[in-house]
C-alpha cells in the first residue's frame, strides 16, 4: 500500500493534490514530515538509525 500525502506549496500550503511519497520525492513536491525527539533529563538523546531499505540516506 503506498504512503498517499498532501502536496503542498513551499509556503506550507495546500495545493489539493495528493501524490504517493514515491511522486513527491520524484517529482520534488513539497509534503509535510515530523520529527520527533526523546531526551532525558541528563540529556542524552535517542537516535534511530533509519532502514537500510530506504532510498534517501539508508542505514544513517
């Protein structure tokens, strides 16, 4: 099943399209992401490392 997202203008606006994650990265569409962040109280940050399997930056 593909990831469908919203293509959105490089202000962060929505332009109505929806394009695969496949599209966007293809085509350069602007789309949302997030990111999230866990850090303890003595600071020290946990890190994913990402999928081998992914096309952009596999394994970082």
């Amino acid at each position: 099943m593909k990831e469908m997202l919203d293509v959105l203008t490089e202000y962060g606006e929505f332009t109505g399209t929806v394009a695969s994650r496949e599209e966007c990265h293809k085509n350069g569409y602007w789309h949302r992401a997030v990111y999230g962040f866990i850090i303890d109280r003595n600071l020290n940050v946990l890190l994913q490392k990402r999928s081998l399997n992914k096309k952009l930056w596999p394994g970082k």
